[in-house]
C-alpha cells in the first residue's frame, strides 16, 4: 500500500492499533527517559552535596567540590562513547531492543553507586569505582537520548514531529524532579543520617524504576520508519562511518546547537546547588527546593516549546530561548546572591524557562538532519558530543571561576555560550516541513522547512 505523504507505514489491523501504539511508544519514551535521567541527576545533585564528605574526605570543602565535580564531569565523557556504540546497534537492529539495554545498564549501575563504600571503609579504591560507575551511567545515557526520541517522533505524526519529540524531552523534567524531590525528601526527613547512609536509598530505589521502564517498552512495537527500512533492505552496516563520512557538518552544528542550553542547565541543576550551599550558606533543601520548582516549570513549557516549532519552525522557536538565556545570565547570580530563599528560588527558575524553550523543539531540530537509517547514531552523536564542551565542564569551570575571577565571569560564560549557540542555528537547517516518510529521507536528508 503506498504511502499518503507526511503518514509513516500503518500497522496491520484497524486505526485503534496504530493510535495505541503512538501513544504508547510516547508513554514508553518518557518513562524510560525519567528513569535515565533521575539516575543521572542524582548523581548530579549527590556530587553537589554529598561526595565530596563521602569520597573526599581529607579534601578541602573547594577541593573536595572540585574533585567531585570531576567525577561528575568523566559521566559527560563517556556519553559520546555511549551514543556511537548504541546508535550503531539502534541503526543496526532497531530502536526498542537497544533502549531495552540502555535501561539495564543505568539501573544496575545507579545501583551499584548506592551499594558503595565510601573512602573511609576502602581507600582510593573508593573514588575509583565511584568514576567507573560513572562512566557506566555516561555510557547508558549516550545511549538512551536518540532511540527514545526517535521512537517517539517515529511513530507519530510528520506534522507533529516537535510535539512527538519534545515528549522523550520532559524525561529530564520528571527525572529531576524524581532525582532532587528523593533527595530533598531525605534530607529532610533524614538530616543526622543523610551523609551517613540515607543518601544511597534514592540510588538503589532505581531498580524498582528500572523494572517499571522495562514492562512498558517490552509493550512497545518497532517503530514503522526503521521497519520500512529493514523490509526495503536498507540498513546501514556501518553506520558510525557512514555519518561521519556523510554528515560531519550536521554533529559538529549539532553539539554547538547546545550550548546556550545545556551549560547553563548544569550551572543552575548541579553548580548552584553547591553555590547555595556554600558560598550563600544555605541549607541543602534550599538548593533542592529551587531546582524542584524549576524542573516543574519545565515539564510543562517543554511540550509546549516543541508544539510551537511545529507551527513557527524550529529555528525561530530555538533563538527564542537562546536569547533569552542570555539575557537572564547576570540576574541569574543576582537573584541568588540576595540570600533570600524566594528570591533564590526565582533566580534558579528564570534559567528553566529560556532552556526549556530551547529544549522542547531541540530533539526534533537535531534528528531531522539526519536520515532515518543514520538517524540514532547521528543524532545521538551530535547531542551527546556537546557533554564534552558544554555539560560536562560547565559545573567544573564554574567552580573554578568563583574564586577566580568571581560570579560575574559565570555569567559571561553564559553569555559566550550563547553567542556559539546562535552562529549553529544560523547554519543548521530547519527540516520541521521536510516529508521524512518519502523514500529519499530514509537513506538521505534532503530537503529544507
């Protein structure tokens, strides 16, 4: 049966089907993401204000920052290796069996993280397996981001495919709030025995996630644009080589897309925790109510930024937030430096809004430069790519800057962030119109919004 153009493959049987797998493959995206992204940032929020007393203990409270920052960083590293791993399998043999071990391989390492004796029981071996875990979960998130959007976009919609997208998105949402709120809740409830031992419930309570991620993407079909492209025998055998032979311009563009959202995200999820706590003196639920609420504001402008991009284009929907963000990088730190616990909740929640704006249309903008059958591993390397010059070095850096050269360069740092951010918009090109379902744009991006 042909195809009506803008309608990916129908499955066999009735309406009712193909509308239940829509909704399940988004259902499916976002818990599995949640579940990744609660693990990641807990590590995140953990690294802020607990590691440094755990695993470096005979460390100066900045040193001990630094230390565990770094640690916090190798994750970030890793996350490129994670994506041209996974996106060669999820190229290779499809979308639902490779997030299926993305999903395993996060639960059993967040896991392991809670199972850890700190350097007080074993010594240096310690920080060393706290890094190799690490990298484990870097390696799973790699992973994970652009088989679930795909799923998603993949099975929705062509002129819904900013919507569809930014579903997988509000995984980060939902998995911070999940990550800071088990956090939050501990050390509330928990305050004398919280560095002690309460702080590794939240990471072995992972498992628990993980296997509620699991029953759910068992559920979920293939999506039909890669089972086209298998039937049409089509797939790519080396698929890592084919992107970076055919679209080098497209990750490159991609990566620097991020920057404007994804350093300041980790300078106001991860850095600001620990600034809060010890430049302002604050209690850790300070921190952690702050980044609470801003994850809430972002769960639901997400799907609403990516709804936008639908109607008025990924580009201008993107330089929005962009903008934005740098317009909001001083009042940031101002905000914060009142000391006032409103005020500091405000500042945290002015950086959410510019980089959800960003993020709800970011996934669909990166995936539609890239052909179905090259789509994970070109995309996920894109995206993750940016871990190594944005993510990753941005809490680091910050906290090296503090001291330095005081809260005001964080700020233009932010602001340098931007500026990079917006050349990549200038030069990636917005597909939001472009027909993937056509024949051509299975083995071949063509064709501009």
């Amino acid at each position: 049966m042909a195809l009506r153009p803008g309608e990916p493959d129908r499955l066999p049987g009735n309406q009712t089907s193909q509308s239940h797998q829509v909704r399940l493959a988004a259902v499916a995206s976002v818990v599995g993401t949640s579940i990744e992204w609660y693990d990641f940032f807990l590590y995140g929020t953990a690294a802020a204000i607990v590691f440094p007393a755990v695993f470096f203990p005979h460390s100066s409270s900045y040193s001990g920052t630094l230390e565990s920052f770094a640690t916090y960083a190798v994750g970030f590293a890793a996350r490129p290796v994670g994506a041209a791993i996974f996106g060669h399998w999820g190229d290779r043999l499809g979308r639902k069996a490779t997030l299926i071990v993305t999903l395993l391989l996060m639960g059993i390492g967040s896991a392991l993280v809670g199972a850890l004796p700190g350097t007080a029981a074993i010594g240096v071996a310690a920080p060393i397996l706290l890094v190799v875990l690490r990298i484990v979960q870097g390696i799973a998130v790699g992973g994970e981001w652009s088989g679930s959007v795909l799923l998603s976009m993949e099975w929705g919609k062509q002129d819904r495919r900013g919507l569809m997208a930014s579903w997988p998105q509000i995984g980060v949402p939902i998995g911070l709030l999940l990550g800071t709120g088990a956090m939050t809740a501990i050390a509330l409830s928990a305050e004398g025995a919280f560095k002690a031992w309460a702080w590794r419930i939240p990471f072995l309570a992972s498992l628990v996630l993980v296997a509620i991620g699991l029953w759910v993407r068992l559920k979920v079909m293939e999506t039909p644009l890669f089972a086209r492209l298998v039937r049409e025998r089509a797939v790519v055998k080396v698929p890592v080589a084919e992107v970076i032979r055919q679209y080098p311009s497209e990750v490159v563009l991609s990566a620097a897309l991020r920057m404007s959202e994804q350093a300041p995200f980790y300078l106001y999820t991860t850095f600001a925790l620990a600034y809060i706590k010890d430049h302002l003196h604050k209690g850790e639920s300070v921190g952690l109510a702050a980044v609470t609420v801003a994850a809430a504001l972002e769960l639901i402008l997400i799907p609403t930024s990516g709804h936008l991009s639908d109607r008025l284009g990924r580009k201008r929907v993107y330089a929005t937030g962009a903008v934005l963000m740098g317009v909001a990088a001083f009042p940031f730190f101002l905000l914060l430096n009142t000391g006032m616990v409103g005020i500091i909740i405000l500042g945290v929640a002015i950086m959410a809004i510019p980089h959800a704006i960003q993020y709800g249309p970011q996934a669909s903008y990166i995936a539609e430069n890239f052909p179905t059958g090259l789509a994970y591993v070109g995309s996920g390397l894109g995206y993750q790519a940016a871990s190594l010059i944005a993510g990753g070095p941005a809490p680091l850096l910050a906290t090296w800057m503090l001291p330095n050269f005081g809260w005001q360069a964080v700020s233009v740092y932010i602001i340098a962030c931007v500026g990079i951010s917006l050349g990549a918009i200038v030069l990636l090109q917005d597909r939001s119109k472009a027909d993937l379902t056509a024949p051509s744009a299975l083995t071949h991006a063509t064709g501009a919004g």
